[in-house]
C-alpha cells in the first residue's frame, strides 16, 4: 500500500476532508458539516471518527498514514497547533493539534485556511513550485498566503500575509477586524455586494437597481455579471476594485518579489475578466524589477486547495525527516 496523507480543511459550515497520494493525487475526499454547537467542542471527533471510518472502508492499514494536515480559520499558531480564536466555528483557545494527536496517535500539522490554500496550489496548482508566491482568496472576505524562499510566512503570532487587513481605505467601512477601509472591505464578495449596493442607493434609476427590486438582493457575481455584460456602474465598481487589489498586490510584492500571485476564492471565477485587469492594475503599481518576475494566475484547485495543502504539511514534515 502507498503512503498516503490526511488533508483536513476546518471551515464554518463543512469540514473538508482528503485522503492524498505522496505525489498529489487524490484518493478518495468527503465533506462532513462543521458542528459548531457548544464551542465547537465535538469538531475534533468528528474529524478522526469520519477519517477512521473511510480508512476501514477502504480498508487502508493506519500505518500506511504519514499524517494529517489541517488548516484552520482564525488566528493559530503554527509551531503548536494551537487556535487562539476561530470565531466562525466557536473555538477559542482551542488546543487543536494535542486533542487530534490523543485520537489519532499521528503527526499533526495545522496552519491558518489561507496558508494550506497557498501551499496546495503552490504544490500541484497554479503555482508550479514557486519559491517566492503570493495566494489572495477572495472569498467572504479577503484570505493571503504567503511563501517566501520556499516556506510559509507566518510571523511571530500568525499574522504575516494577512492581506485582507491591509488599510486602502482610512475614511473606509468598518471591516470585521474591528479597522477602517480593510481591502476586504472592498475586494471580498462581501466588498463588492456592498459597493453595487450603495451605488444601487445613489442610482434607483440603474439597471443594477431595477434588477434588485425584483429579486430582493443582489451577489458579488451579479455585479460582476452586469460588468462582463456592459453596465456602465458595475464596471465602475469592478475597475474601482480592481485598482485596489492591484494596488495592494503591487506594495505586497515588494515585500516578497514573487514569481506567482495567485487568485482564488469565488471572485476568481470571473476568470479572464478579473485577470486581464488585475494585470493591468499591478502593472501600473509594481516597479518594472517586480513585474518584470512576477506572473497572476487563477488558483486551478478550487476547493481541493486546502485538503491538497494540508496533506502537503504532512509531506513537508516527511522530507524534513
Ligand atoms: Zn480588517
């Protein structure tokens, strides 16, 4: 029997999980629903007594399992496994890592969502290998990776790539981290909900408009829609966000000089769209030496992204030994 590795992926509403070969491929993968009541507090079960489950099913031997792989939301430290908070899914001071290792008897390596996100594509997505990337998922909000000379960034409490929080805004919207014009405000689904729906306040007479008086709401991918299709406001809104998150991208370089960036999370889908002019935008910020280096790409793994990286910690840790 090959070696494999267990990716778990920790989100609010599923648990991803993933059975992945050594070299990438995945065996088998599953979802279970993320039980948040009391604190959060049966989530680790729930992982290994699923996990297990699949391993006699598919009668796979546990010493085949080098490890398990988990990436988790909020703020975490990645050299103990521990969870400081994890708002979505109700943990706080959560000691992640020595909990799954007292069921599971493996190795266990957990980092934050982003960061796995980040090391899956890096491993066999967009990335090719990258030594020096970048990953922005634009989701609810605004998720980043960082790897710098072939590992992740996490800085000392975790926080390092945090790009969502990066300030484009000071007289901006208040933003989930308790800040100001965060570029999640602006550049999440959530960010750009928000713009078509102030634009929708200021122009009851738009296309835009008319269409949210018959459905009731709008999404993220309506605006980008209305854009792709012509819509003088939408576009505005679309360039507008765009022109910040190239912005931001360009500045983050410099701190890294990546030869990917790459952009994930349910905005990506806008695809071409969304990369043309994110180029664009980036090339007007970046100084030429950046640039010059420096490809954007979609992120190709869609939701595998995190199970493929966390079971890619599990890989890491191997080669190490
Ligand atoms: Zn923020």
């Amino acid at each position: 029997m090959d070696k494999i590795m267990v990716g778990v992926d920790i989100g609010g509403t599923t648990v991803k999980i993933g059975f992945i070969h050594y070299h990438g491929d995945i065996l088998e993968k599953w979802e279970i629903p993320t039980n948040t009541s009391s604190g959060g507090q049966k989530i680790v079960d729930d992982i290994w007594n699923s996990a297990h489950h699949k391993l006699n099913e598919l009668k796979i031997n546990k010493v085949s399992v080098l490890g398990i792989g988990i990436g988790a939301p909020g703020f975490i430290d990645a050299e103990t496994g521990f969870v400081y908070e994890a708002v979505n899914i109700g943990w706080k001071n959560m000691d992640l890592a020595k909990q799954m290792k007292e069921k599971s008897n493996l190795p266990i390596f957990v980092q934050n969502d982003a960061n796995i996100a980040a090391l899956g594509e890096n491993w066999i997505g967009a990335g090719n290998g990258a030594v020096n990337m970048i990953a922005v998922t634009l989701g609810t909000g605004v998720g980043g990776g960082v790897i710098a000379n072939g590992s992740i960034l996490n800085g000392e409490s975790g926080m390092a790539g945090e790009i969502g929080h990066i300030k484009v805004e000071p007289d901006g919207v208040p933003c989930n981290c308790g800040g100001i014009g965060c570029l999640e405000t602006i550049c999440s689904a959530t960010g750009i909900k928000r713009q078509g729906m102030d634009a929708i306040a200021l122009n009851p007479h738009s296309k835009l408009a008319r269409y949210y008086e018959k459905r009731g709401t709008i999404t993220a991918k309506d605006v980008i829609d209305f854009a792709k299709d012509g819509d003088e406001m939408s576009i505005q809104i679309m360039k507008n966000t765009v022109n910040v998150l190239g912005m931001a991208i360009a500045n983050m370089a410099t701190m890294i000089n990546p030869s990917k960036i790459i952009i994930g999370g349910g905005v990506s889908k806008a695809g071409e769209y969304l990369l043309d002019q994110l180029t664009a935008a980036f090339e007007k910020y970046a100084i030429p030496k950046l640039r010059e280096v420096c490809e954007i790409k979609i992120a190709q793994l869609g939701n595998d992204a995190g199970i493929i990286g966390g079971a890619y910690l599990v890989k890491q840790y191997v080669k190490e030994l």
